[in-house]
C-alpha cells in the first residue's frame, strides 16, 4: 500500500482542508500519509499544533494513517537548525526540509544545512553534491524522489548520486490538491523515469514505513 510523507493543506498553499486531503487518500487506496505544510518562524508554532489536533482526530476515525508533520520552506541556512528543534518540540514527527530545488530561488547551503540538523526528508535537492548526499547516507537523512512538476526535472541526478553513495530514498507526491495524488502505476513510471531498477517502488516504501514507525505509528 502506498504512503506519502509530504502533503499540503490550507494551512499553507494546498487547496484542500486536513480533512478532505486525508480522505482522498484514504479513497485512494494509501495507508498513511504526513501532512508537512510550509513554514518558517512565522507560522511554526501556528501550523503544527493544528496539524497534530486534526491528525489525531482523524486517526480515530478512518483507515489512513496521519502523521503531523512540517515542511521548513526557504529559511536562510543558519537558521534551519533552530527551527528544526522547534518544530520537534512543537511535536512535529516527520521533519521535511524543501531543499534546492532547480525551479525555485532556494538558497545555496540549504540542503547541507538541513542534513546537518538532522531533518528526516530532504525534498527535492536538485543538484544535491556527492558529499551531500554521502553525509545524508552517515546521517539517516532520506532523500526524496518526487512526482512534482518541476522539482522532479532532478530526480535522476538524485537517485543516481543516492544509489552510489548509500543513501536512502523516498518516493513522496509534494500534493498540494487532489490531481496529485499517484496512483502505484503512476509511482512506478516515476521511479522508471529516474533511472531506478524495475521493483525498487518497494524499497522506497518500506523506507517510508520505517519512517511512519520511527514516527511512533503502526500501520
């Protein structure tokens, strides 16, 4: 079954309240997913207290498992560190940090930055450099692969350098509204187009799964 660890809701630029996400990904098929909406030291303490009351409210309810999680979205380098122990102590359980993505102005030193604190996603680091990848390899740090227009133009570059390297990947949708929630036959012409073997869906997801329990939730 799939899982999806990084969503958006109208707590920041998705269309969609935590609700209606959840439940179209339950209709979907998806046994868990994070709802990681964008943040930085405006919103933080706002968005993931929100996020944990309706994740807990839900997960008494319906067969989709919802984690409460954060994504920080272009914060100046220095200052991602303090907002990841932050947002962990605000309670966020799965830790995204949007990372130097070829389609968007984020700042260079962000994906080290993140590594070094310890996130538990990198999103689609574009160009991310070997020794990068090699010190998200020695730091438990997952490296995303996305099916997210644009972000994904790297997603080769990436699951090369993670394959050679020992790092660990991820397959997440970036869903920001209801069209970009993947089917398992779309997820797999994902990993195909990224160069991936034939069968490695199955790796990512159980590398998510190790995510979701790391996390504190069965599934």
């Amino acid at each position: 079954m799939m899982i999806d660890l990084h969503s958006h809701s109208i707590f920041s630029d998705g269309v969609l309240i935590p609700a209606e996400l959840t439940r179209r990904y339950e209709a979907a098929g998806y046994r868990a997913i994070a709802i990681t909406d964008h943040a930085d030291q405006s919103n933080v303490d706002f968005t993931i207290p929100r996020i944990i009351r309706v994740a807990n409210e839900l997960n008494r309810a319906q067969s989709v498992t919802v984690i409460p999680g954060i994504e920080i979205t272009h914060v100046p380098p220095p200052l991602i560190a303090g907002l990841v122990r932050e947002a962990r102590a605000l309670g966020a359980k799965i830790i995204v940090l949007h990372g130097e993505t070829i389609v968007e102005p984020v700042a260079p030193g962000t994906n080290l930055a993140g590594i070094e604190a310890g996130i538990d996603i990198l999103a689609h680091p574009g160009l991310i450099t070997p020794e990068e990848v090699m010190l998200a390899a020695e730091k438990g740090v997952f490296l995303e692969i996305t099916s997210r227009s644009g972000h994904s133009l790297t997603n080769g570059h990436v699951a090369r350098l993670a394959l050679e390297n020992g790092a660990k990947m991820v397959l997440d949708s970036d869903c920001h509204e209801p069209g970009n929630i993947i089917t398992d036959a779309f997820a797999e012409k994902v990993i195909k187009g990224a160069g991936l073997p034939d069968g490695f869906l199955s790796k990512m997801l159980a590398n998510s799964r190790s995510l979701v329990e790391k996390a504190g939730y069965e599934i």
